[in-house]
C-alpha cells in the first residue's frame, strides 16, 4: 500500500509542472491553420522518426529533465508528426 501512495504522489507532483490547457475556438482555428500538409512542401519530403541510436528521441530525455511549465497556459493544440526531407 506505501508503494502505490508513493507513485500517486509522484504522479501529482509531476501534474503540478504541467501547463494549464483552456482550449479557446480562435485559438484552435488559429493551430488548425498553421499546421504543415503534405501539399505545403514539394517533392521528396517524408514523414521519418526521430531516433538518437536505437532509442526515440521521446526516451532519450536527460534524467532528471522536467521542467517547470505550470506557468504557462495552452489555448490550442493541433498535432501532426513534422515532415522532414528525404534523403537521397
């Protein structure tokens, strides 16, 4: 029982570094409109994952990296992968 109110606590104190999300409608038309497509870039360019060695970069973070973002706040988000250039 310690082990799981020691994750939970772990869990919310890491929520606390987190920036606020209040999503607003001119906010997410405005994300929707920046975001690159496929007809915005010529040809050659592709979708690749970012890799650093065998791992993705996602899991290459230094340890103990964690910023404090809890002062900012997101208004609107759209996600898609960035494209990057072929290689050839």
């Amino acid at each position: 029982m310690v082990g799981a109110v020691v994750m939970v606590g772990a869990v919310a104190a890491a929520a606390d570094l987190d920036p606020r999300t209040a999503l607003t409608a001119p906010d997410q038309a405005t994300a929707r409109k920046i975001v690159l497509q496929r007809g915005d870039l010529g040809a050659g360019w592709q979708v690749v994952p970012i890799r650093l060695g065998n791992q993705p970069l996602r899991s290459s973070v230094c340890p103990g990296f964690n910023p404090d973002l809890s002062r900012l706040t997101i208004q609107g988000k759209r996600g898609h992968a960035p494209p990057t250039r072929a290689h050839s």
